[in-house]
C-alpha cells in the first residue's frame, strides 16, 4: 500500500490521513501523518479565515490537491477573484484551483 500524500510505499503502521485525503480507503505513512495531517488538524480546529484580496500571500492547506510533488504545502499570492456559481473564488499563483474562502483552508502570510 502507498500513502496516499507523500507516495511511499508504507511500511508498518498506516494512519487514516483526513482531511489531506478525502476517501476512506486511501491510508498514509507515519511521517506524513506527524508532520502533514495532524498539522492540518490541528489548524481546521483554531482557524479563523482572514479576509483576503489580490496581492495577498496566503499558504493553501486543506486537501490532497494543496500538496505538491515534494510534499510540501502550496504557497502563492492571489491573483484574481471571481464569483462563480454564487460563491467568491479566488485564484493565484499556486495552482490551476481556485479557493473558496468559505470552504477551504489557508493562512495569510504577513
């Protein structure tokens, strides 16, 4: 089995890897669950969602697809926001995704 964050082929023990990755089958590793998804916990549980605007530095951190390929937390500046389907999204320098202030988890880097 792999993890499902890092990829690495899991030896020993396997965690359950909510909320980096969503389906209930898919297991990581001890290390990613230490560094990445306990981290992740542990700020969806204190978050409070700063408002954000263009040129702002945030770091995305809720979901499988917010990890690059080192496994590291995307970084980026908001580059534009929209309103689709009713809902502001805000879209930047981190990916082809856009973020939903209301849903997803970031935090403003100052």
């Amino acid at each position: 089995m792999r993890c499902c964050i890092c990829k690495q082929e899991i030896n020993g023990e396997s965690f359950d890897p909510r909320p980096l990755c969503a389906s209930e089958n898919e297991r990581c590793c001890s290390m990613c669950y230490s560094i990445k998804v306990l981290t992740a916990r542990a700020m969806l549980a204190k978050h409070d969602k700063p408002p954000i605007t263009v040129g702002d530095k945030i770091i995305v951190v809720f979901s499988q697809k917010d990890i690059d390929s080192n496994g590291e937390w995307l970084k980026g500046e908001v580059t534009a926001l929209k309103q689709e389907n009713g809902k502001i999204n805000y879209y930047g320098t981190w990916g082809n995704f856009p973020l939903n202030r209301e849903e997803d988890v970031y935090l403003k880097v100052e």
